[in-house]
C-alpha cells in the first residue's frame, strides 16, 4: 500500500466557453498522505472545486494522473470509478443534498443500502454514526426540521459511513455561523485522529487555515505551499 492517500501529478484541466478557453488548472501537483489534513484556499474562481472534483473522481483531468491508495486511475469505466468513489471517498459539499422527503437516518444509511447492505442493517450503522457525531436524537426528522449545522453533520454522516480513505469537503462552512464553524472543524479534527481519516478541504475561508496542518493556495492555476 502507498503511504499517499491521493497523489495529483500534473493536473490541467480547461473550459471552453463560445468566446474563449479559460484554463482553470495548469500543471497542479499535490501529495497527500495518509492520515493527513489538508486545507486549500483560494478566491472564488480559482479552481478550487474543479480540483475537488478531479481528486474525487467525478472528472478527470485534461491532463495528468490521479493516484488513489498508490493506484493509477486511468481509462476507468464509469461503473468503476462509481465503484472506485463508494468504497474510498467520501464527499461534503456546501449544499448538503440532503434527500428532503428522507429521515436523517435513512439519508445517512442511503449510502450503504446503495451498495446492497440491508436496509436494517444499514441503519443500525447509520444510528451509531449519528451518535458519533452527536446528532442521534433528530435520526427520525426530515432535513428541513434540522438546523443548517445539522443538517452539514447530517451531511458528514453520509460521507463516512462507509469508512472512506478520504474525506473531500467543498466549501463546507459557507452556510454556517461562527459557532456551527468552530464545531464542525472540532469534528474533522475528531474524525481525523480516532479513525484515521485523509481529508483534503477546499475553502475561501482564511480563518480555518489554523485548523489544518497544511495549507496549500491555488493561485493561477497552481497550488502553492502555505
């Protein structure tokens, strides 16, 4: 196995508009390792989600290579990489995507009962990530009866419940107060030392650089060590 959760080689990746194609990454590289806490920043338009979404498989580069656990991924069939991003990554974004006619719980089993868990199962897993993030008592309600902080632990819930290699978070505090803020970094935190979890996060947040190890900038195009 790689001691490299992710391993991003010469990325490039170009939109093409009917005026012009903007070049949004250009020759990006990162390493990062297993267990590690990554933070990106950036201005809106950076490229930052783009680079987000190549890491976690749901596009690919123009250019260069993503390694995933030391693995070329390369000419995957699309049920591959589908297969690929079940059992290794997990996602968060700014909006949560939350299913609105679902319970918390069922949102949060989806994910397992997806891949052909049963559905009792599924849940009884669900319950004990829900307690793990201290949400448990509003497992019976729909999102739109929770708090948006809720709502985003919620969010985290699904994301780990299949106990990914990589947790990959967009802009997760973009809808969030202070307190919801501090709370939610408290959890990556906790995520990250009792079970070991790779996480890389994309913000343009500069007061949560503190929370990380390591900080990268993409600036045109590149990333730049913080």
């Amino acid at each position: 196995m790689s001691e490299f959760t992710l391993i991003l080689e010469n990325i490039h990746k170009s939109y093409k508009t009917p005026v012009e194609t903007i070049r949004v990454l250009k020759g990006t590289n990162l390493k990062v390792a297993k267990g590690e806490k990554v933070i990106i920043t950036g201005p809106s338009g950076s490229g930052k989600s783009t680079l987000l979404h190549i890491a976690g498989l749901l596009d690919t580069p123009d250019e260069g290579f993503v390694y995933l656990n030391g693995q070329k991924v390369e000419k995957n069939s699309d049920a591959e990489l589908s297969e690929l991003r079940a059992k290794h990554i997990g996602f968060v974004f700014q909006f949560h995507h939350l299913l609105p006619d679902f319970s918390i719980l069922d949102n949060v089993a989806l994910p397992l009962i997806i891949r052909g868990e049963k559905p009792r199962n599924a849940r009884k897993k669900a319950l004990e990530v829900l307690e793990k993030l201290n949400i448990i008592n509003i497992h019976y309600k729909r999102p739109s009866e929770v708090s948006g902080g809720e709502q985003q632990r919620t969010a985290i819930a699904r994301a780990i419940i299949g106990n990914p290699d990589l947790l990959l978070l967009d802009e997760p505090t973009g809808n969030l107060d202070r307190q919801n803020t501090i709370e939610l970094m408290e959890i990556l935190k906790r995520l990250n030392e009792e079970l070991g979890i790779t996480i890389v996060m994309v913000t343009h947040n500069l007061n949560l650089i503190s929370y990380f190890k390591n900080h990268y900038t993409l600036s045109d195009g590149a990333l730049i060590k913080g």
